[in-house]
C-alpha cells in the first residue's frame, strides 16, 4: 500500500515539475484534441456563442452556465440539435460538461456535421466554477450547487456546493 501511496505521489509530482496540472493529465489521458479547447478567460470575452450543456438532464437542472442550452450525452442526437442551431455552421459553438471530456465527442459529431467553429470548455462547469463565474438553476435563479456527477469526480470542484447521488450501502439496500 505504502508504494502504491509513493506511485501516486511521483505520479503527480512529475506533472507538476513539467508545468503540468493534474486536469491537464487527465484531459490528455482521456481527450484526443480533436475539438480546440477554450478556456474560461476566453469564453468570458466572447459574444455571439452558443453554449451547449453536454451533461445529463439532472446535471443541467441543478446548475448550468447561463443561456446554454442542454443537448445532452447519452442522449444526444444531432438531427435534434441542428433544429436548435442556426443554419450558419461558421457561428462559435461551445460545448461543456463537468470536465471536458463528454464535451469533446459531441464536438466531434458537430464539427462532423459540418460546423467550424466548435470549441471544448477546458475543464467544463467545474473550471468555469472554480474560476468564480456564476451557474443558475433549472429556474435561471444563480446558486452554488453543481452536480458533480459522482463522488470520485467531485475531487475536480473546488468551489462551489458539490451535488451527487451517494452510493447506496449494503444496510441502505436492505
């Protein structure tokens, strides 16, 4: 166990010394690049946008960034989404989830449809929290909840109110 811990120590200190930061790992590990990430400085300058939530309903309900519309992943289907989205494929679309990875293969579907302009939010809602900007509710009321998904990816939000369903224990289910 105690190698392991040191494993997981070197692991991390080796991502630092390179200027990297543990999300950086992670999004290198999971993402391909394919969608150009944009990050919560850039987005905050843009105008003319259209933000497109890639989270699960539940997720959108409890907390969302402002005017983005909720499209989904498991769910997602692009002839739905094109009825929602202006016929000008060279508009600046961005995609968000909690980190930036559910966020990247619905961009990919987009930019596959044609679209020119699709960005990634680096680091989702969970950087756009983290770096102080507001979310509102399914009633567009501001709050300090966001789903966090599951406990695991909870790690990830520093700010903010960290909402997710807990895992059941052996007592609860009985």
């Amino acid at each position: 166990m105690k190698t392991y811990i040191l494993y997981i120590i070197a692991l991390f200190s080796l991502a630092f010394a390179n200027g990297q930061t543990a999300l950086d790992s992670l999004l290198q590990k999971e993402n391909k690049e394919t969608v150009p990430y944009i990050t919560v400085a850039e987005l905050t300058k843009k105008q003319n946008i259209i933000l497109l939530d890639s989270r699960e309903k539940i997720e959108y309900e409890t907390s969302h960034i402002e005017n983005a519309v909720c499209v989904g992943y498991d769910k997602f289907k692009l002839k739905k989404i094109k009825k929602i989205l202006p016929k000008d494929k060279n508009i600046p679309i961005v995609v968000y989830c909690s980190l930036g990875i559910r966020s990247e293969d619905v961009g990919e579907k987009l930019k596959k449809a044609g679209y020119k302009n699709v960005y990634n939010l680096y680091g989702g809602i969970f950087e756009w929290k983290n770096q102080n900007q507001p979310v509102v509710n399914n009633k567009g009321e501001t709050t300090e909840n966001v789903h966090t998904f599951n406990e695991d990816w909870s790690i990830w939000l520093k700010k903010g109110v960290k909402i997710f369903e807990k895992k059941k224990s052996k007592k609860d289910k009985q």
